[in-house]
C-alpha cells in the first residue's frame, strides 16, 4: 500500500523526521536509510511520488512519531498508474490493408 498525504503535508512529514533525528540534509538521510536513493528521496520530500507504508513505519520508528498523528489515507500500489495499453491506438480495430 501507498500512503497519500494531503497537499503538502508529506513534506512537512518528512521536514518533522529529519529534525528529530538531527539530520541536515536528504544526503545524511539516505546514508541513515539502507536502500533508499537520493533521487527517491527527493521525490518523496517534493510529493512527486508517495511513499510505501513499510517506509513511513520504518521512517515513524526512527523518529518516534505517531502515524496516527497525520493525515493520510492509503491507497493500492498501482494508484496513479496509467492505463496503459488499454486505450492505445494499436489495440483499436484492425483494419483489412489492401
């Protein structure tokens, strides 16, 4: 599952952890974190892409926040994805070429 804060709350989430855990910067932070990129990083704090419930409970034991605390709802992990070939031209009617 996904976790979907409302507008701009994500950041202040993750602006809220890097302060009580006294990390200055996103760097310091995926050198805490094991097996998270900076680039994911960063679009986590913008809100670009939503972060997976394992890793808010993994980044609320860290810092000793509650999630109970924020606003969010939880979404599937397919949440956002495009529909892909499903309305693609190609998988429209085949037309006899003569």
């Amino acid at each position: 599952m996904r976790v979907k804060f409302n507008e701009g709350k994500q950041r202040e989430f993750f602006i809220k952890v890097m302060l009580i855990i006294s990390c200055p910067s996103l760097n310091e932070l995926k050198n805490r974190l094991v097996g998270i990129s900076y680039s994911s990083l960063k679009n986590y704090l913008s809100g670009r892409r939503l972060i997976s419930e394992s890793f808010l409970n993994d980044l609320c034991n860290l810092s000793g926040l509650k999630k109970e605390d924020f606003d969010f709802e939880l979404v599937k992990d397919n949440w956002g994805q495009s529909k892909g070939g499903k309305k693609s031209k190609r998988n429209g009617p085949i037309k006899n070429r003569t």
